[in-house]
C-alpha cells in the first residue's frame, strides 16, 4: 500500500496550520509513570527530557487526513529547552504544521511531515519547543 501523490498534496496546502490550544498540568505520577516507560528512577521534581511528547497527538490531528489511507513512522524528534518546567506547572501548547516534504521513491511517494509544538508556562513564555518529523506513507 502506498498513499497517492494527489492526498500528498493536499496535506502540503495544510502548512501553517495550528491547532487549537490545550492545558495540561505536570503531575508527578505522569512523570513517574513515564520514568517507568523508558526505564529510569524518577528523581523527585526532576522532568525527564523527552516527557513532554507524551502530550503530543501521533498521528498529527490535521483537518481532512482522516480519509487518507496512509502508515506514519517517527522520523525524528528534537526539544529545545527554554524555561525550567517544574512538576505542578500548568503548560500550554500550540502544534503547528512547520513543513511537508514529499519525496519520490520507486515504492511511492512519501512526505516528511514537520510539526513544531510550543508548550507556554502560565507566564507566557516558551519553555519547550518540540519539533517532529513524521512519515508519512
């Protein structure tokens, strides 16, 4: 199975596209649930790095992409860290379709699908900045 160049297509015309905002609050059984998943000790207030994707929608909740046949594989994931987070803060956070990249293969098309998420504290400041690439085939 292989997604189509003309549904490629229409989920480039989505750049720019921003979701609507969400609060979430850092709660210390998520992040020692979390610590658990990937293994570590949770350290009392301390926030794992990559803690923060698990308030990120996979596949991305773009408008209309629901009818596309498609699979998605993580292309890769970086965080920029701006403002200490502290278990309790309230973060809010904004996705934005950054970029889509469809790239020709002998297999079919893809698209490199690039999400960035800002998460605010309640002071209005960045304090993480996500960025995601997703496959999308």
């Amino acid at each position: 199975m292989s997604v189509d160049r003309e549904a490629l297509e229409s989920v480039v015309e989505l750049v720019g596209w921003e979701s609507p905002s969400r609060t979430d609050v850092i709660e210390q059984r998520h992040v020692d649930a979390f610590s658990s998943a990937i293994g570590r000790r949770a350290t009392s207030g301390r926030i794992p790095p990559t803690f923060y994707a698990s308030f990120l929608t996979d596949p991305p909740p773009l408008p209309g992409i629901e009818d596309i046949e498609c699979r998605w594989l993580n292309g890769g994931d970086t965080f920029e860290f701006e403002q200490t987070v502290r278990v309790g803060d309230s973060l809010t956070s904004c996705t934005r379709l950054a970029d889509v990249t469809i790239k020709d293969r002998p297999q079919g098309p893809i698209a490199l699908v690039t999400m960035t998420t800002d998460f605010f504290l309640d002071i209005g400041t960045v304090a993480v900045r996500h960025s995601g690439v997703r496959v999308m085939l």
